[in-house]
C-alpha cells in the first residue's frame, strides 16, 4: 500500500512571507539616497512621478494627456497553497497601479523556483493563480521571466494607463482632508500564525485576493489625490512616508481602524513578523505614539500583504481612521 505524499507547505521553503520579507523602510531608503536626480540627458519622455517620495509606481507622460503606470511587486510565500499564493502575489502588484489612480494593461510574470526541491506542477499553480487575478482585472498577461532559485518567489512586473492630470500620488495629502483605509489591517500577524501553526485565516485570504480596483475608481471619481496602498511598511510606514512627503501631519483615531477578526490573538500569542518590529523601529522617533499600548503600536506598524488603500478623502463603504492636519512636532499621531 502506498502512502499519500506529504502535502507541501510553500511558507516553509521561505525565510520570511509575503511583504513581510521587504527590506526594511530605512535600509532601503539609504539604498536608493541620491538617484532621485539621475535622468538621462536627452529622455524620450517625461517622468512625472519617479523615486522623489517613495511612490507606488512610476508614471511617464504619453501623448493625448495620458501616462504609462510601471510597476514591480513580488515576493516569498505568504500561504502555503500554491494557487492561492499566486493569487495574492497578482492583486498586490496589480494593487500599485490602482493606488496610483491607473487601470492595468498588461503584465508579466517573475518566477524564481527552487526546481529541484518543489515540483515544477506547484509553479504552474502559483503562476495560474496570477493569470486569475490578472484577468478578472481586465488585464493582460504577456509571458514573464524566471530562473532557479533557492527560495520560491513571485510577483509581476505590470503596466497601466492613468489621466496624468488625476494621478493619485504620496505628496498630495492637505491639510483638512479625511484619511480613509479601504481595507482591514492584520494579515500580517495572522500569515506569521499561519506559518508558524498551519491555521489559515479565510478573511485574510479573501482581503489579499480582492482587487483594488473599485476603491481606486472611487478615489479618481471622488476627485482624490493623495493615496498610496498599505504592504510592507505597514499603515504607520506608509502614512509617514504620505504624510512627510506633504509637509503635514496625520493623525490617526486609533479605534476607527478597522481589523481582520483574530489579529489581535494571533498578535497576543506573539505571531508579529520580524518586518513589523523594524517597520515600528522606523517610524517611532517621527510618531506620537503616547496615546496608545505596544501591542496597538505594533498592529498599526503590521507588515500588511496586499492590503487596501490609504486615502487623503473619503470613498463609499470605508471608514475615515483620521485626518490632515498642518504640519506638528510629530508627522503622524496617534491619539
């Protein structure tokens, strides 16, 4: 009699999961300190958003006022079934374009896989997976690349369109305008749950699959302008960076901030990722976080997967968590 094979846990083959395993917000920011300014000396087009303030894509001018959105977004497991990592890694690249107010056109794949430790019909799952998610947004998926490594990794590298004169960029926060969050935070503590105990969390798998889309045709038609979308750097890193980048405050009411149902057991039986402890070290000097416990900190600071948008205004079916304010001591508080 032959025994059933062992079922495969993708999450075990990676050292971190999902955007969890981003370089951390600080690290990376000395990284790419002084290329902001390098251009070529005679650009075929304009760029009209580019690395200045840490946005979630580029844009470049195209003619009849619209602009081409560019993006890359992959990463490690962040669930262990195959399908369904494909699917998340899909609507998080995807999820760029639609933060920056844009549709997506066309894709293509980034395989890296350990081919000779994980069958070869597991990638055709993580890559089916993504042609999914691909086509429920409407967009193309022209082929790609991969290569061996010792790690499983995916992602895309996606292309989109936007009104040049409607993008949704990080510097555009003022003060007096809402701050809105499309979707609940908490996927990060409970993937390291999952990963380190197998316990899948199904409302973080359908908050990670879902597409951004209707929130950033809501955002453009509610004439916003200021937006990002909340992954690695978790909400507190990406509001800083929003908030900094337009010379004024945030403030976040902490009880309006919506959470997955279990994300504060799983951050109470201590599942909190490594890049949510960094993402916390980064932002503390420039947060007023005297409001609020350690355990809230670090759920606001929680490396998110595919998480929503953060909006300077307001958009149907979300809540409003804070506000603008004119610039303070502090670039973000936490009351």
């Amino acid at each position: 009699m032959t025994s059933a094979p062992a079922r495969i846990r993708l999450t075990q083959y990676a050292h971190g999961g999902g955007c969890a395993c981003k370089i951390p917000p600080g690290e990376l920011e000395a990284v790419v300190a002084g290329l902001t300014a390098t251009g070529p000396r005679d650009p075929a087009a304009e760029l009209v958003v580019g690395l200045d303030d840490g946005d979630d894509a580029a844009v470049v001018r195209i003619a009849g006022g619209q602009g081409l959105v560019l993006t890359t977004d992959f990463f490690t497991p962040v669930v262990d079934d195959a399908h369904t990592f494909g699917r998340i890694a899909a609507a998080n690249a995807l999820s760029d374009v639609y933060a920056m107010g844009g549709t997506p056109v066309v894709a293509v794949n980034l395989l890296g896989w350990p081919r000779d430790v994980l069958p070869a019909e597991l990638a055709a799952e993580v890559l089916r997976g993504g042609l999914e998610v691909a086509q429920e947004a409407g967009c193309h998926v022209g082929g790609g690349h991969s290569i061996d490594d010792p790690e499983p990794k995916y992602g895309m590298a996606v292309t989109g369109v936007v009104d040049v004169d409607r993008v949704i960029t990080n510097a555009a926060a003022t003060a007096g305008t809402p701050l809105s969050l499309t979707k609940p935070l908490g996927v990060g503590v409970l993937n390291s749950r999952m990963k380190a105990t197998g316990e899948v969390s199904e409302e973080a798998v359908v908050s990670m699959t879902a597409l951004n889309r209707d929130a950033g045709r809501a955002a453009v038609a509610a004439g916003i302008r200021a937006g990002t979308d909340v992954t690695g750097f978790g909400l507190l890193g990406h509001l800083y960076k929003m908030a900094r980048a337009s010379g004024v405050t945030a403030v976040v009411d902490a009880a309006a901030v919506p959470y997955l149902a279990g994300a504060r057991e799983a951050l109470a039986a201590g599942f909190v990722s490594g890049g949510t402890r960094r993402n916390l070290d980064w932002v503390r000097p420039h947060v007023d976080l005297s409001a609020v416990s350690a355990d809230e900190a670090l759920l606001l600071a929680d490396a998110q997967t595919s998480g929503g948008l953060l909006l300077g205004g307001e958009v149907p079916g979300a809540p409003v968590v804070g506000e603008f304010v004119p610039r303070q001591e502090h670039v973000v508080v936490v009351r």
